[in-house]
C-alpha cells in the first residue's frame, strides 16, 4: 500500500512537470510573435532607394530613378507642418507645399493603415519618376523617414488631377457618346466600339476618387480580358469575310461631286465600319445599317 507522502510526491512532480511543459509552450509562443511582429514591421523602417536597387540589381533588374530624395524636415517646412490639406484619397491625405525656390508641391502621406510596403512603395517611386507626359503629374520625390512615406507630386494650379485628366477631354465625349473622339488615329477606325466602350468605362472606374469605388485588380483583368476576347471576335470575323469573295457595298457620300468626299463602306451584318474625311459629311452611328449624306438622304 503506497504511502500518502509518496503520492504527494508525485502529484507535485506532475505538477511541475506540467507547469515547465506550459512554460515552455508560452515562451515559444511569444518568440515566435516576436519573430512576426518583427518580420512585419521590417519594411516599415528606413530603407534606401540605393538598397532597393542593389537588391534589384542582384536579380538582374535595373530599375533607375530620377526621383529626389526630400529629408522629413523639408517636408515639414514646405507644408508648414502639414497645416494645408489639399484632400484625402487612397494612398492617405494630401498637403500642399511650397519648397524654398518657389516651386510649388502636393505631398500625398502614406496613412498608417496602408499595407503598402517599403519594396512597393519604391517600386512605384521607380514608376512614377519615368513617367513623362502632358497628362500626367510629374513626380518630384519621396520621402521615407522615421516611418514616414511620402511622395511628393508637382502641384496643378489649375484643378485636381481628376479634372484636368477627363474634365475637359475624355469625360465630356464619353458622356456625349462621341468615344471616337477619344480613341487613338493610330486604329484607322479598325476596332470593334463594344471593346473600346468596355476598356473606356472601365478606365473611369480605375480613376475613381474614392479607393473603395475602384474595381480590384482581379475584376480589371476580367474585364479587359472580355474587351479583348471581343477584339479577337471582330479580327476573326474580318478574316472570314477577307476570304470569302462577296465584295462589300460601296455608298457614296455624297451625289455632287467633292473634292474632299470619299465612299463609305460598311458590311451589312456586322458592327464593324470605316468612313471618309471630309468634314461636312455627318453620318448617323444609331443604327451602323444606316448611312446619312450631307444631302439629308439615307441609304439603308
């Protein structure tokens, strides 16, 4: 018969046993949430572009930059403490700046709820400062210190960026359903209008100000995926039509004669059409089987 002190004995060793074993589970716990914690707020600290473009170089990927490295405190100064707002948007809020040489800036400040990270963050720094046109703000800098990221944009005087990219040129012919207008000379008119319309409305919507109104990128690539399925429909279509000998129905434009007129040709059951260059020539595109001279007569 074991004596009760012999069992006491080995309760207490159970129990100690126990306690080490959840000892020992806690301390592996808190190490490796440190591990994480840590992992994850690795890209939060300073990182510099030339770090970035080594780790780049080693992948073979030669990314130059032409964006200017702004110090925290310049940024401070040219936005009097980030005291002008401009707005808010995806990225985070927006202040306007004034630097010492009287070049007017927009800094857009990384908010602290983004999960954009150090290697994304220059990535798009790379991205932008290679980007040079008409329609496109221009990239002055960045900043990233003291967990702070920023990008500093040339300011427009003249409107927001939203205005100045559809305000005047895009939006109006496409809410005028006048697309045309906007679609480059370069496709001579060779292009199917459901896959332009598509690829149009979806540009909107990637432009919208508010980030939860804008589509993700896997909806982005769907639909252009549909725009170009329905491009490789018309291509298709043309090259049965190309080999198939019934010629297309010519319409003259006008019964005078013009020195600018060219026919129009159209095909009778499809969407696809071409038209000439001169200017006092107006056609009707409600219905693509219909064609409207400059005399006011139809040919159906």
């Amino acid at each position: 018969m074991a004596s009760p002190s012999s069992g006491l004995t080995a309760a207490v060793g159970i129990s100690v046993l126990a306690f080490s074993f959840v000892s020992a589970i806690i301390v592996v716990a808190i190490y490796c949430l440190k591990r994480s914690f840590s992992h994850r707020s690795e890209p939060i600290g300073f990182i510099s572009l030339e770090q970035v473009a080594w780790k780049k170089e080693a992948n073979s990927i030669d990314v130059p930059t032409q964006a200017r490295p702004f110090q925290l405190l310049e940024i401070k100064v040219a936005t009097e403490s980030f005291s002008r707002k401009l707005g808010e948007g995806g990225f985070g809020p927006v202040y306007h700046g004034i630097l010492p040489d009287g070049h007017e800036i927009a800094v857009k400040v990384q908010s602290y709820d983004s999960k954009q990270g150090a290697n994304e963050f220059f990535n798009e720094v790379q991205l932008l400062s290679r980007a040079h046109h008409r329609h496109v703000v221009s990239l002055v800098g960045y900043c990233h210190e003291a967990n702070s990221r920023m990008l500093v944009y040339e300011y427009l005087s003249g409107g927001t960026l939203e205005r100045s990219l559809h305000g005047k040129i895009a939006r109006g012919f496409l809410l005028e359903r006048r697309i045309h207008k906007i679609i480059d000379p370069i496709f001579d008119a060779v292009y199917n209008i459901e896959s332009i319309w598509k690829a149009a409305e979806l540009a909107m919507f990637c432009v919208e100000p508010r980030a939860v109104h804008r589509p993700a990128m896997p909806e982005v690539v769907q639909e252009l995926k549909q725009a170009l399925d329905i491009e490789e429909g018309r291509i298709t279509v043309a090259t049965i039509e190309a080999a198939t000998p019934t010629p297309l129905a010519p319409v003259q434009a006008a019964k005078h004669h013009h020195a600018r007129s060219e026919p129009v040709y159209y095909h009778q059951n499809t969407r696809n059409f071409s038209f000439g260059t001169s200017e006092d020539e107006s056609y009707s595109f409600s219905n693509l089987r219909e064609v409207k001279t400059t005399e006011g007569e139809t040919t159906t």
